[in-house]
C-alpha cells in the first residue's frame, strides 16, 4: 500500500515537473516570437552601424519648433520646444553632417537633434536642451555611429538596438529554454531508470 501512493506520488510530481519544463518552453517561443516582431525590425532596418569619433564644430539651439509624434495628429499633440543642431566632423570621412540623439530622432524631427519627450515640463525642456549644448561644447570629442553605405550622410549618438542590447533582449528566453529543456531531459532520465528498475 505504502509502496504504491510513493509511486502515485513520484509520478504527479514528474507530471508536475513535466508540465514546468514544457510550459518554460512556449512561454521562451512566445518570448522569441515577441522579441522577432519588435526588437528585430528595428535593429536590421538601421543603417548606422559602424561606430567612428565624431569632433562637435557647433551646437546652437534655434527658435522654438513645432513638433507632432504622428503624422495627422490633432492641435493637442503638437508641442514646441527649443530645436537644439548639433554639427560635427565625421572622422571616418572628413565630412561635416548633422548628429542625431538615435534613430528615432531624425524620424520625429530631422531639424533637430534632440527631440524630448510631450509628457515633460517646457522649463525643464529649455534646461535640459541647455544642459546637452553645454555637454557637446565641453565634451568635444565622442564617438557616434554613421552609415557605411552613405544611404544616410547623418550621424546618430547612440542606436535604439545596439547589437549588445539585442543579445541581451535574447539571453533571457534563451535561458528559460535551456531550463525547461533540461527540466524534460531530466524527467524523462528518472522515468526511465524508475521502469528500468521496475523491471530488474
């Protein structure tokens, strides 16, 4: 009798381990498939991909822009703020081109190079804008990253999706799959050795 709800109970509990390691692995599929649809496009649709050091030759903050976060949006999403140009040397080329804060800069305004946030204060806006000017002219020196193929003459300060950011958006599922993988591994060896002991 006794021998019997051990073996009732080993086997709700491999059931158990069972249904951790499979379900570690499509919540991982789903992680991948999330990560595939999103992250991905971004990080193969950028052009600026070599990385160079980049000498600031001016940064002047313009009269105040007008700005929407989308095409066709109503009067209450377009906000002003202080359009900072930051013009540099490129070192790979010699040229003088426009930099960008990322890619997602020269999308929303390509006359500046800092777009902020909507949701942010207009003083704390003009600070900020100050603050980076002010940045760019004491640090004159920096690396940045341009376009290879010359699609793009522009350079960007830092890309949304660096190939860093992009393993490490990976590690997480992979090691989710590598757990329930060695979770069904495991359980199938114990049930295994269980028939195989069984039968000795």
């Amino acid at each position: 009798m006794l021998g019997k709800k051990l073996v009732t109970a080993q086997k709700r509990g491999e059931t158990r381990a069972l249904c951790l390691g499979l379900g570690m692995v499509a919540c991982s599929m789903m992680m991948y498939f999330f990560i595939g649809i999103t992250i991905v496009p971004f990080y193969t649709k950028s052009v600026w991909t070599t990385e160079t050091m980049c000498r600031v030759l001016k940064a002047n903050i313009k009269d105040k822009v007008l700005c929407s976060n989308s095409e066709g949006s109503e009067d209450e999403d377009i906000f002003a703020y202080p359009c900072l140009q930051v013009w540099v040397n490129l070192t790979a080329s010699g040229q003088e081109v426009m930099l960008y804060q990322t890619e997602d800069t020269l999308e929303k305004n390509p006359k500046c190079s800092y777009v902020p946030d909507k949701s942010e204060n207009s003083k704390e806006v003009k600070a900020r804008i100050e603050t980076i000017a002010s940045n760019f002219k004491k640090y004159q020196t920096f690396p940045c990253y341009y376009d290879p193929g010359g699609t793009q003459t522009n350079v960007i300060l830092s890309r949304l999706y660096p190939p860093k950011g992009l393993l490490f958006a990976f590690l997480w599922p992979t090691l989710m799959f590598t757990g329930g993988c060695l979770i069904i591994v495991l359980v199938k060896i114990s049930q295994y050795f269980s028939v195989l002991s069984a039968w000795q």
